[in-house]
C-alpha cells in the first residue's frame, strides 16, 4: 500500500525542512543514538552525514553498518509532543570516497557555521542508504514505507 498523498507531503517536508537527526548505531553489541546533523539527496535515496572518525558513531558505522537515523518535527511546545510529526529510517551507511567537492558546497549551503570541518583531517562523508521507514505524521497517523515508496515520497 502506498503512502497516502498528504502523508508524503507532510514527510517531504519533515526531511526537507529539519536539519538535525538523531543517529543509532551499535557500539559492542547495544544501542548508541548521537545527535549528527543530515542532508536528504535529492529523490530520498540516501542521507548523507558529515562526521569525525573521532566520533563513537562514526567509528561505529565502521564496524557495523546497521544504522538508523531518527527525525522529527521541532517541538513547539504544543500540549501533546505525541502529535509532532517524526520519521525513522533503517538503513546501512558507507563512507564516500572520491571527489566531494559539489557535496561540500550542498553541506554548507545549509549548514554554514560547519566549514570549518572541512578544515579538519578526521571528517567524511557518510551515506545512509534507506532499506525501510516508519513514519509518524501525528498520534494514531503511522505509515511504514519500503524504500522505493519513501524515495517516491520525494516528488511532493
């Protein structure tokens, strides 16, 4: 079954328009999420992450590429959190080798502040590329998507 269309729009935009995610990973065996910042390819068929190979997660994703990244809606400080919008993606992450000159100027498009990364030796790219979703547009409004249909998600 595919995604209703207003549920597509409404995850479209969630992907779009947040910048901040939180990424699973697993450190010896159990569950790590860190905060990581994100940036959707075009079409939703990868999610690119700019991290340190300081960072546990990152060291992780090197061990393990199981990962998922959490995103959701900015809380308002609405009276039910539970009604914010909010997306799960499973997936398994690759680090980018090559030239990433055309990323790099995608990164800082929206994210600014962050040049001064690629000053420093230890950051990479990384990709996620999605196997599944689960999407939550509100309390009760949940809808679990395959790859393709998350990337066809993109088109709203």
């Amino acid at each position: 079954m595919a995604i209703p269309p207003g549920f597509a729009s409404d995850l479209a935009r969630l992907l779009r328009s947040e910048r901040v995610a939180h990424l699973a990973t697993l450190r010896q065996g159990a569950p790590m999420a860190s905060m990581t910042l994100y940036l959707p390819e075009a079409g939703f068929a990868g999610f690119l992450v700019h991290v340190s190979r300081l960072a546990w997660h990152t060291q992780d994703m090197g061990q393990d590429r199981h990962v998922a990244l959490s995103i959701s809606q900015t809380d308002d400080g609405r009276a039910d959190p539970f009604t914010l919008m909010r997306v799960s993606i499973r997936g398994a992450a690759a680090q980018l080798h090559g030239d990433q000159s055309g990323l790099k100027v995608l990164w800082l498009k929206k994210f600014p502040e962050q040049e001064i990364n690629f000053e420093l030796a230890d950051f990479s790219f990384w990709r996620i590329a999605p196997r599944d979703a689960r999407f939550v547009a509100g309390f009760g409004r949940i809808h679990n998507l395959s790859a393709a249909e998350l990337a066809a998600c993109s088109s709203s």
